[in-house]
C-alpha cells in the first residue's frame, strides 16, 4: 500500500510539474506573441485536439486493464491500430489545412495546420511498453517520458518564441513534445516496437473504444465549445484573450479535481457496499469540494484580474463581468466533479456522459447569446448555465440509479451559489 501511495504521488506531482510547464510556456507565447497572433494559436490547438479526441478510442488504457493486456500480440496489435490512427487523423489535418487556414485568413496557417498533422502521427508511435508498466504499478517511466518532452517543449519556446514570434513557434514546440514523447517511450521500453494483427483482440479494442471516441467528443463540446464561438463571432485577438483567461482559470479547477478525485474515490469504493457509510464519506467529500469550489471562485473574481494582468500584461485584460462568469463557471465545474466520483466509484460511467451531453445546453445557449448580440460575456454566462445544468443532471442520475442521499450534495450546490451570489451582490454594490 505504501508503495502504490508513492507511485500515486509521484505520478501526480508529475502531472502538476506538467501543468505548471503548460502555463509557463502559455506565458511565454503570450507575452511575446501578442493577443491576436495568441488567437491563431488557440485555433491550432483546438483543431489537434478536436482530431486527437474524435479517435481516441483507448487502446492503450485498455492494454492496463485487459486481463491478457501483457500479452505481446495484445500489445502489437494496440501500437498498429494507434499507428493507423495516426496516419488518417495526419491525412485529414492536411486535406482540412486549407478550410482552416481560410477561416483563419492566412495562407501560412494552412502549413501549420499541416504540421500539426504530422504531430499526431508522432503521437501515435510511441513504445506502448511504458503504458504496460503500469499493469504492476511501474510508472515511474511514464512520468520521466511525460516530464522529459514538457520540459523539451519549454525549453523550445524559451529559445524561439524571442526570434520566431507568431505561431510557428506553438507548433514547433509541439512537434518537440511529440518526439522526445516518443523517442523517451522507446528508450524505456523492454520490448522491441512491433505490429501484428489480432482480430479479435483488434474488435475488444473498438468495442472498448467507440464510447470513449463519443465521450471525448462530448466533452470537445462542452470544454472547447465556447472558443469555438468567440472565435466565429469575435477577432483572432479576442479569442486569445479569451483563451488565456480560460486556461488561467481552468488549470487549478483540473489540479483540485485531480486532488479531490485522488482523495475520495478509494474511500468512497471502499464503502459502496455500505450505504450508510457511503453517504457519511459523501457528506464530508461534499464539504471539501464545497469548500475549495467558493475559495476558488471568490479568488478568481477578486484576484483573477490582477493575475491576469501581471502574468500575460495589460493587453489580455477581460471585463469584470466576463471575469466573474468565468469563476462561476468554472466553479461549478470543480463541482461537478462529486457526483461524477460517487458515480464511478460504482463503476458507473453514464454518469459523466449524460453529464457532458447536459452541459451542451450551455452551448446552445451561447449560440442563442450571439444570435441576440451578446458578447464573450453572454458566452460565458451561458457556460456557467450549462454547467449548472450538467450538475443538477448528474445529482438527479446519481441519486435515481444508486439512491444515493443527495441532500449533502444539493446543500454543498446551494452554499456554493449562495456564497458567489453574495460576492457578485457585493462587487456590484461596490462599483
């Protein structure tokens, strides 16, 4: 137990070094790049993720699961279906690269996009020996591979973003990520990198994968939706604005969740088979992520600016208002998180999907926003709508499948609500 205690820190200060190196190069690019070049590259981004999520289908986590996941054939054959899938996601970034680089309108973007393309493809040879590791809880070779291409990435924007200062420099540090990623996984790995073709391991693999491909698509929506609409509704320089203020305050919601997840899912595992315990362990969940959800969203609205402002400069500076939905919005996310860990801790994982596909409302909603001419502001509000609706759904389904007691997480919900309703109250007040 000590041992996986260890690992489970380890692999989370890796995760955390790695999202602090994110920022850092965010900052760096931001700084040097100005809003508008920012705008291009939040663009880029969101096109490598839209394709790296429509055909993730997890072969590689089902490689940690799968009782014959040691097996070579099981391992060759899930490194030639991520090959494939390199080689189309590769295909369609360049035959899209000239829509893109329309929408854009720069013709240099369509290259850009291109290489991106071949990034994926990157991606997708690595040596799948560093995710077999973790079968027996060997994950320290994951975390140096994960660490060695953020730091590789980082130090690549330091040294170019100086001389090269448009968006170049984004997908160069990528391509560096992607290949000291892959080089890494090679250099660590036991086994030889090989393909082979197993059908029926190769149908488990896309039986096991199309709900994530759906789930990650989902949830493209519900987290990248909304930059998606200020981009078609706002300039380049607006939307890196906005993406910078979204990333800012996205970071430590993800951090917090991970702790919180980290936390409470062994012990509310644990207790599955006892209700009353099990609704004691939700109660206190209930008040932690209670907690830390209005500390953070009181922060974000009082500081958020300020932050924004030192780390980026004065050229990223968002409204109050935009600025106060934002922490409602992301806020709520972090809320949202209790739900989806008391319903995975029953190994249910319609809970989150249902949850995803709710907080598409908050989508639809700012395309209603644009249609009346709202602002980045409208958008943002329509967010924190949607996610207070995938978190009302995700009570409601928890509490109908597995007759959870609710109340604690309708109590914490309304605390949460009231305590960032009072602050609005109050800055309002103060203006």
């Amino acid at each position: 137990m000590a041992i996986k205690a260890r690992s489970s820190a380890a692999v989370f200060a890796a995760q955390l070094t790695g999202e602090v190196l994110g920022l850092l190069r965010n900052i760096i690019l931001a700084r040097l790049l100005g809003p508008a070049e920012m705008g291009v590259c939040a663009i880029l981004a969101l096109t490598l993720s839209l394709l790296d999520m429509l055909s993730d289908i997890g072969p590689d986590r089902l490689l940690i699961q799968a009782e014959d996941g040691d097996a070579p054939q099981f391992q060759n054959t899930a490194q030639a279906i991520l090959a494939v899938r390199g080689v189309i996601s590769t295909v369609l970034l360049v035959l899209l690269s000239y829509s893109v680089a329309h929408l854009l309108g720069s013709p240099e973007a369509q290259w850009q996009v291109a290489v991106i393309g071949f990034i994926l493809f990157v991606r997708s040879v690595q040596n799948l020996d560093l995710k077999r590791f973790q079968r027996t809880s060997r994950f320290k070779p994951q975390v140096i591979a994960d660490l060695s291409a953020s730091v590789a990435a980082t130090v690549t924007v330091l040294c170019v973003a100086p001389f090269v200062r448009n968006a170049w420099v984004f997908v160069l540090a990528g391509g560096v990520q992607a290949g000291v990623l892959a080089i890494v996984s090679h250099a660590l790995a036991e086994r030889p990198y090989r393909f082979a073709y197993d059908r029926g391991i190769a149908r488990r693999l896309f039986i096991f994968g199309w709900p994530l491909a759906l789930n990650s698509l989902l949830m493209f929506g519900a987290m990248q939706g909304d930059r998606l609409i200020v981009f078609a509704s706002a300039t380049k320089a607006d939307l890196g604005r906005y993406s910078v203020a979204i990333q800012l305050s996205l970071i430590p919601v993800l951090v917090l969740a991970r702790v919180v997840s980290t936390l409470c899912l062994p012990v509310l595992s644990r207790e599955q088979s006892n209700q009353a315990a099990f609704n004691f362990r939700l109660r206190q969940a209930g008040s932690l992520l209670g907690s830390l959800a209005l500390a953070f969203s009181l922060g974000f609205l009082f500081l958020g600016g300020v932050v924004l402002r030192v780390l980026y400069g004065a050229e990223y500076s968002i409204s109050p208002v935009l600025l106060a939905w934002l922490a409602v919005m992301q806020g709520i996310r972090l809320l949202r998180t209790l739900p989806s860990i008391a319903a995975m801790s029953r190994a249910d994982s319609l809970n989150p999907l249902i949850s995803n596909v709710l907080r598409l409302l908050g989508i639809a909603g700012a395309l209603v926003a644009l249609k009346m001419g709202g602002g980045m502001e409208a958008i943002a509000a329509a967010g924190s709508a949607g996610e207070l609706a995938a978190l009302v759904g995700s009570i409601l389904l928890l509490h109908q499948r597995h007759q959870v007691e609710s109340s604690p997480l309708w109590r914490t919900s309304g605390w949460y609500l009231a305590g960032v309703g009072f602050a609005g109250l109050w800055l309002v007040a103060g203006e």
